[in-house]
C-alpha cells in the first residue's frame, strides 16, 4: 500500500492553461484580422501618421473601431485568466522563487492595460470624440501606449518570471524557456520607443512570438505532480 501511494499523482485543478493561451490568441487576431476585412485593407494609422490622416481615419471606420475593441477587450479576459492560472500552476508545482511574483505583476498588468487600450479605442469610436483633434489625439496616444509598449513591457514580464523557473525545474522544454526569455528581453527594449520612435518595431517582434510561447507553455507544463 505504501509503494502504491507514492505512485499517485496530485492534479492541479484548474482552467486548461493551453485552451486560454489559443482564446486570447484567436481574439487578439481576431480584432485585426477584423480590421483589415471591413476597412477593405486599409492600414491602421501609427500614432507618428500625420494626425489629419489619423482623424480621418476614425472618422471614417467608427463601426470597425467598436469591433476591435470588442474583441481586444475581451482577449484581456483570457489573457489575465491564463496569468492567474499559470502562476497557480507553478505554486502547484513548488516554485519558491521570485518569479511567480513577477509573473503575476506582468500578466495582470498586460491584460490590464490591453483592457484600458481597448475601452480607449472604444471611446474614439463614439460621435464627436474623432472629429475634435485634441481630443482624438489624447485619446489615440493613451490607446496606443498603454495597448503597445506598456501591455508588450507588461507581457514581457509574464515569459520572464515562467520561463526561469520552468527552465531549473524542467516543467517546459528547454528551448520553450530561452524562446521566452529572449521575447522577455525584446519586450523591455521596446520601452525605449517612447523615446525613439524607430524602435516601435520591437512591439510586435515580442508580441506575436509571445502568442506561441503561451500556447507552448499552457499544453507543457504537467497539470499533476507525484505525491511527496
């Protein structure tokens, strides 16, 4: 009986970490893709646009505005559901470290801010807010500072604090674990955009690669642990 029992295993009693990875992916992408089908392909416009090009965009695309808010919005619901999930998982699995704390911080500052960006954006979209320039311009830099460098920052945190101790402990693959922390990495160079414009290229170096560490890291870490 004594062999036998050391044998058993603990569940982790949780969400699926791999279905809410692909929900959040399927939602964020969704918003642009979204975009893209009923403006006809018409490019979003940068916050370094010129702003006439800018207004007459959200004047234009109301309608598609609410829709990628919608939909932006709630991709920030998984995502903060798959944070508190997966730093659970890692309590589960005994990780004394740091970095389940710093993973908490990121992800739910990261669903937090895409959240904010995505009622930002919604407000645009509502009549006589676009068509006055201060007020269009104030909103559109909130939306994309908080939905850009700040949400990506944020996230950059989430790999960086699961991928260490998942990388000593062996619960990802190896490569899984340095894919995350090199993103980590890219995702806190890209704070140097509000600076230097030109580096607002990091932003979606770290944010759509960070999509697939999500779902690698939601369908490989063990949901059960052999009984002490």
């Amino acid at each position: 009986m004594t062999g036998s029992s050391t044998n058993l295993k603990a569940l982790h009693r949780s969400p699926p970490l791999g279905v809410l990875a692909i929900v959040f992916t399927a939602l964020f992408l969704g918003s642009i893709a979204s975009q893209a089908i009923m403006t006809g392909g018409a490019p979003f416009p940068i916050p370094y646009s010129p702003v006439p090009e800018i207004q007459a965009y959200y004047t234009r695309f109301p309608d598609v505005l609410r829709v990628v808010s919608f939909l932006q919005f709630g991709a920030a619901i998984p995502l903060g559901l798959f944070t508190a999930t997966i730093v659970s998982r890692l309590l589960f699995h005994k990780v004394n470290a740091a970095g389940v704390h710093i993973a908490l911080f990121g992800g739910l500052t990261a669903s937090s801010l895409l959240a904010v960006s995505a009622l930002a954006s919604w407000t645009l979209s509502q009549p006589g807010v676009a068509t006055e320039t201060g007020a269009m311009r104030a909103v559109e830099l909130f939306a994309f500072a908080t939905g850009g460098f700040g949400n990506v920052a944020s996230m950059g945190l989430l790999l960086a604090g699961v991928s260490v101790p998942a990388l000593f402990l062996r619960l990802m693959p190896r490569w899984a674990c340095w894919f995350g922390l090199i993103l980590a990495g890219i995702a806190e160079l890209s704070t140097l955009s509000m600076v230097f414009p030109a580096l607002s290229l990091l932003l979606p170096l770290a944010r759509f690669p960070a999509f697939m560490w999500m779902i690698v890291a939601g369908f490989s870490i063990p949901k059960g642990r052999s009984n002490p």
